[in-house]
C-alpha cells in the first residue's frame, strides 16, 4: 500500500493548528464536492480529502500518523494485515506498517461508505446592516436583502435575492453583531444551515455625537435665556424633553440628563451641550438695542484674558 502524504492533500503545513487543518478541509470540500464541481475528477478528489481529514482532523490519530511519517523509509510499501479490523499494535516489529494499513484503510472505507451522503454544515454569512438612533432607544423590524449562492434545476450555482426581515433589539451598539440561526448558507446532504451575522452601523446624523451609551447634542439657547435661566423644550432619540437652563449660563455648559443615552444596563446618559446664540443685528430696532447694551452693560468678554 502506498504511504499518503495527508498534510500535502489538504496543502498545509505538519505544522499546522487543528483550526488551520480544518479550515483548508472545508475550502477542499466546498471546492471538489460533486454537488458543486464540474472536474472529472471531484469525486475521487472528495474522497482523499476526506480521508486525509479522517486522520489529522483526529488528534490521537494524526499523532500515530506523524509518528509513522518519522520512522518510515521512503519508498516503503505497505500491506493491510488479514486482521486490520480487530486493532492494532503500534509497536514490536513491523507495528508502524500494520498501523498505517489500518488506519489507511478504515479511514478509506469510512469515506467510501459516507461519500455519497456527505454532510457539511452551511457557511455563515457576514454582512452588515445600517439603522438610525432612534431604532436603538427603541428596536425595530429592518428588511435585509441577500445575494447568496444557490443551485439551479442544472446543478449550476447562481445568485438569488432573499429578504430577511430583522430584529434590531432595543440598546445596540455600533459595531455589535446580530445572530440569525440558520439564516446562512444552506448546508450540504441535509446538515443545517449556517448562521447570518449582521455587524450593526449608525445612519450619521449632525445632531449627536456618540461616546458607547453616552449621546451628546447641542442645544441652542437666547441670550436672555442663559443669562435669567428658562424652561426650554428639547428634541432627543426618545422623544421631547423639558429642561431648566441654569441662569447665567454660558456656552459650553453640559447638563446631564441621566440615563436618557441608549438603553442598557446600565443605560447611557443624555449631555446637553448649551450654545449662546446671538439674534442677528439685521433691523435698526435690533442694532439699537446692541448699542443700548454696549453704553449701559459695559461688559468687556475679554476681562479674564487680561485685555
């Protein structure tokens, strides 16, 4: 029997991860399964896979199959014993020749037997999915449309839409992934579907500015307002707010409204970011009333500066 060089079928290192392994085995399969190749030579192809699989995919195996590649001379052949079935002895003389025909040989049966009812859970599918703030302070249902591979009626692979519909649960976060169970790649001989993740994004919007469950937002104030202090309304992701503006306030000035940021636990707060703004001198009523101020206030902002 000839001696095969698994670590070269499935093109990877004898180095390599258990994860390393079983991802090259996957890619191998997806590429050479006759449900999808077109190569003459797929199912055979399938076949070694699976059984260079079969050995480095199981632990104790792989570390007797390694253990023989160290000892054995090249262009060494090997014949199955008459009693390979009932075990083997991995020592004494002749012990590496008997195991590899053993091995060999249960894994080669295993994969004949299971070639035409091979199973492969589907792939899972990575997309990404952008919603408004308003849709984290309160969830919402968001329709996903997919492009994923099918098989048609000729076996040939094509891309079909398909619309899922989404829940996005109330306090996401930027950058947080949905799971969808089953709602992947459909899997192969009747194994189950993969999973769809959603990455979660955020439309932008001028008017907040996030830090995690913190918002922040600017909320204009007149003049008179911050300085005597009033009773404003403001718009926020949850709805109108009614707020008390301190007197003598100035810009800059951040009143915390607690744990109105994007639901948690604990849930973030909403900053309120106060800006003076200034009614435009653009009537001779309002730029007299400017030069009233300057000759009666006479308020100098620089003071502080030293100017």
């Amino acid at each position: 029997m000839e001696y095969k060089d698994y670590y070269n079928t499935l093109g990877i290192d004898k180095g390599a991860s258990a994860e390393e392994i079983k991802k090259a085995y996957r890619k191998l399969v997806r590429k050479y399964h006759p449900d999808v190749s077109r190569a003459p030579d797929a199912e055979h192809m399938t076949k070694e896979v699976n059984e260079a699989y079969g050995v480095l995919g199981d632990a104790d195996k792989r570390a007797s199959y390694d253990a023989l590649g160290r000892n054995r001379r090249a262009g060494e052949q090997f014949s199955p014993p008459p009693d390979w079935g009932s075990g083997f002895d991995n020592g004494g003389a002749g012990g590496s020749s008997d195991f590899f025909s053993d091995l060999f040989a249960h894994v080669g049966r295993r994969a004949r037997s299971g070639g035409q009812s091979f199973q492969q859970r589907g792939d899972d599918i990575h997309a990404s999915i952008t919603i408004d703030l308003t849709d984290a302070y309160h969830g919402s249902v968001r329709a996903v449309t997919l492009r994923v591979p099918q098989h048609d009626a000729q076996g040939r692979v094509v891309t079909r839409e398909r619309t899922v519909n989404v829940n996005i649960p109330k306090g996401v976060l930027p950058g947080q992934q949905l799971r969808l169970a089953g709602q992947g790649h459909a899997g192969s001989g009747g194994a189950a579907a993969g999973d769809l993740f959603l990455e979660i994004g955020f439309h932008p919007d001028p008017r907040y500015r996030l830090e995690g469950r913190h918002v922040y937002t600017s909320v204009p104030v007149a003049p008179w307002e911050a300085a005597l202090g009033a009773t404003v309304y403001v718009p926020t992701p949850s709805g109108q707010v009614e707020v008390a503006v301190p007197a003598g306030s100035q810009t800059g000035r951040k009143l915390r409204l607690k744990e109105r940021g994007i639901p948690g636990n604990p849930a973030g707060d909403l900053y309120l970011m106060l800006e003076v703004v200034l009614p435009p001198a653009s009537s001779d009523r309002a730029r007299e009333l400017y030069r009233t101020m300057a000759r009666e206030m006479a308020f100098n902002p620089r003071a502080q500066a030293g100017a």
